[in-house]
C-alpha cells in the first residue's frame, strides 16, 4: 500500500488542481461601428454622423466603417465630417455600397482604408451651384474658379489625411488635368475623374467585395462584431423639415404677425404655430435643438406680449422679448455634440443658421408689409371686421351722458383711493380722482366727466 501512495498523492493533485485554478476569458471579438452615409449629406446628417462617432467611442469600437451610398451634398458638412473623421484614434473605413459622388467622394477621401462593392462608383467631386428652381445655375467664370480652387485644395488636403494621392483627388475636381498612372489613363484631360470598382482598384480602392462582413475579412477582423448605427424615422422626417428652417419660419413669425394684427384667433395663428412648431420638431429630432430652446422661444414671447398689450411704450421687456426669440431660432439650428448642452458654435455651422434666420426674417418682413398694405382691403378681412361706423352722428354714445354732475357737490361714501363711490343726494355715483387719496366722509366736487368717468377733488369744509 506504500508502494501506491505517492501515485495517489499525484492523481488527486491532478484532479483537484482545476478546482482551484483561474478561469480563463474567450478572446475579446473586436468592435466595429458602422455608419451609414447615404441620400443627400447636410446638416441633419451630419448630426448622424456625429452621433454615430460619438457612440462609438463611448463603446470603445476597435474600428468605424462609413458604409456610402450618396449623391453628394453641402461642402461644409462635407468638411465638417473630414475634420471629425481626423479626430478618430482607430481605423477608419469606407465602404462604398454604391455612389460616392461628390461630397461622398471627398469624405471617402480622408479616410485611410476604402473598399467598393462590385458596380460601385467614386469620383465627380466638381462643385456646383443648384437652383432653387431645380437644375444647375450657372456661375460667372471667376466665380466658378475660385469655388472649384477652394474644392481641389480642400480634396487635396483630404486625400492626404487619408494617405492617397492628391492629384488623383484633384483630377475628380478640375476637368482639365486627367489622370494617368503609367500606361493606363483613367481620365483624358477635359473629363472628370470617375472610377468604377474595378478601375479604383490598385490606385485608390483595397479591394471589392460584396459587403461589409466580406470586407473586414480582408481587412484583417474575421470575428469582428458589427454594430449598425440605426437611423430613426423620426430623424429621416426631420432631414426634411430642417431642409426648409427659412420657409418654416416665414410662415410661422409672419402667422403670429397677422393674428395679432388681427382680431380674434383664426387661420394665420393656427398655420404660424403649426409651422413654429415643424421647425422645433425638426431641428430636436435631428439633433440641433433642444426643449431649451422651445423654453427660450416661449419666455420671449410672452415678454414680448407683455411688452406690446400690457406695459405702455417699448422697452426693456419687448428688446429682451425679441432677443430670446432670435437666440433660440438661432440656437435651435445651431449643431451640437451629443450630451452638451451649449452648441457647438463655429464658423461654418454659425454661418448656415444665420443664412437660414436672415431669410426667414427677411420673409416675415415682406409678409407684414403685404398683410399691412393689402389684408384690410381683402374680402376675409372686412367679414371679421365691423364696417359699420359707431360714432354720434349714427346715434350711437359710448356711454351715458353724466355732464349734469359737472360742479356737483357731494360726499365720499367710501375711501376714494383713487377709485370709489360717492353720494350726492340720493344718487350714489362711481367716481375717481386725480391721484390723491380722500377719506370715507370728505367733502367731494365734481371737476370732470367723460363718459362715465367722473373726476372728484376734496372740499377742504367737512360736510
């Protein structure tokens, strides 16, 4: 039995060592963000893309995809998105799902891994005036120069953030250089620079492959997990509301503008609160405004009430009135970073906001004038107004004549502070005075009387 005994000690050291053992943890699977850059870029989008960033770096992602598929948009949000896509510390891909025209294709510029699904397109970054009546305007000669120099310098710049070639990025500005690399030409001079998929391959793009799954295969993050950032329908509607901040708050100022010009509450109150409405709605949706901004807004009009029906003249009350409502208009399209609560204020998200501010207010001007000038002339004015003339020589009295009590002495039924009652005879008759104070008892004469104001003065004799 000796013989076996250090062969037990040994099995039970062996089964029991597990017991006591530290567990050991499955490998980490690398996180990755997906977010989507598709329809036109501006403003509301690029809250999304701010809000995406923002959530991936709170999750600690190991690496951002933008998975593209856009027409292309406003150069700023374009910029804007390129000085954010800098400011990321992990990889950053570009998955071009279909188009990356334009603004889609400077952005994809600037970041440093580019990938393309089969039939995708990237290129055609020539900047252009649309007008507002659909189609392109066409610019004077040196304006066109100096927009498309400021757009090739910015492209430049953004392909060497991204590590890609600079004149390639040129080439898709500036129609007169082409873009030749050896033997092959990618683009004749007098063509903008279009690749497809295959075509981008080797020059600009890492590979093509059908989807992202099969594109972080190549990059290297097999078992890479995948979180998409989901964009909500109610942020889908507020990319369209905010599309049209100017109109809405033409409509909305000019609305309450004319309600209040106007007796009771009708149509133009209904509309203008309805569109006020719309632009808060939207601009919170998409990030830009907040219920603080709505708080201000509503503070600054009742100030501005207050000002204009109850306190006589204009000042303090009606000047701060006006300046909360512009604050909050203008801080309500004002972007800011998930979480703030003061905007991010900066030249070029400033500049969009006070365009947009500028033009409403400038529309709410022309609405009041026209309503000024030609409302009181129009057939649904004159049916909510009374036309018929009230004054005397209609037979009509404001109030009841009381000249006969001019001179009249009497007595103060009650204290007279300034308003009150007093007796002269058998009659008891609501009287005022000019601002003094007469005690219950006093001696009154009457010195005025309008309508059915009557003023009274003390008698210095006691009655």
């Amino acid at each position: 039995m000796k013989a076996y005994k250090p062969f037990l000690v040994i099995l039970l050291a062996v089964l029991i060592a597990p017991m006591f053992g530290t567990a050991v943890e499955p490998p980490k699977k690398p996180l990755v963000y997906q977010i989507p850059i598709k329809e036109q870029i501006e403003p509301a989008l690029l809250y999304v893309v701010r809000r995406g960033v923002t959530e991936a770096k709170k999750e600690k992602a190991d690496a951002i995809v933008f998975v593209m598929n856009t027409p292309g948009g406003g150069v700023k949000e374009a910029r804007e998105i390129i000085s954010l896509i800098g400011q990321i510390d992990v990889p950053v891909y570009t998955f071009v799902e279909k188009d990356a025209y334009s603004a889609g294709a400077i952005i994809a510029l600037a970041t440093k891994h580019i990938y393309m699904a089969p039939g995708g397109v990237i290129g055609a970054a020539t900047p252009l005036v649309m007008s507002p009546f659909g189609g392109v305007e066409k610019m004077p000669d040196a304006v066109e120069e100096k927009m498309t120099s400021a757009v090739a310098a910015m492209v430049r710049a953004a392909a060497e953030q991204g590590g890609h070639d600079p004149q390639l990025g040129e080439a898709m500005v500036r129609r007169e250089l082409g873009y030749t690399v050896g033997t092959n030409v990618f683009s004749k001079a007098g063509e903008l620079l279009t690749l497809t998929a295959s075509e981008a391959e080797g020059i600009l793009s890492e590979g093509t492959v059908k989807d992202v799954t099969a594109m972080l295969e190549k990059a290297g993050l097999p078992d890479a997990e995948i979180k998409t950032l989901e964009v909500t329908p109610a942020e889908r509607i507020a990319r369209f509301i905010a599309a049209f901040a100017p109109i809405l708050l033409m409509i909305g100022l000019g609305g309450i503008y004319i309600e209040i010009k106007t007796p009771g509450f009708g149509l133009p109150g209904i509309l203008g609160t309805a569109a006020l409405v719309l632009f808060f709605f939207g601009h919170h949706i998409a990030g830009l405004a907040g219920m603080e901004d709505v708080i201000i807004f509503i503070i600054g009009f009742t100030l501005l009430f207050i000002e204009v029906f109850v306190t006589p003249g204009f000042g303090v009350l009606g000047i701060s009135g006006i300046a909360l409502i512009l604050i909050s208009l203008l801080n309500a399209m004002t972007w800011k970073v998930p979480g703030h609560f003061w905007p991010a204020f900066n030249d070029s998200t400033l500049q969009l906001a006070i365009g947009n501010l500028v033009l409403g207010m400038t529309g709410t001007a022309l609405v009041g004038f026209f309503a000024g000038k030609y409302l009181p002339q129009s057939k649904l004015f004159r049916s909510m107004v009374l036309q018929q003339r009230t004054d005397k020589d209609e037979g009509f009295t404001a109030a009841h004549d009381q000249s006969d009590l001019l001179g009249k002495e009497g007595v103060a039924e009650m204290n007279l502070h300034p308003a009150g009652r007093a007796l002269f005879g058998d009659d008891r008759v609501n009287v005022i005075t000019r601002g003094e104070f007469i005690e219950k008892g006093t001696a009154v004469r009457v010195i005025e009387t309008s309508g059915s104001r009557i003023v009274v003065e003390k008698i210095s004799a006691e009655v």
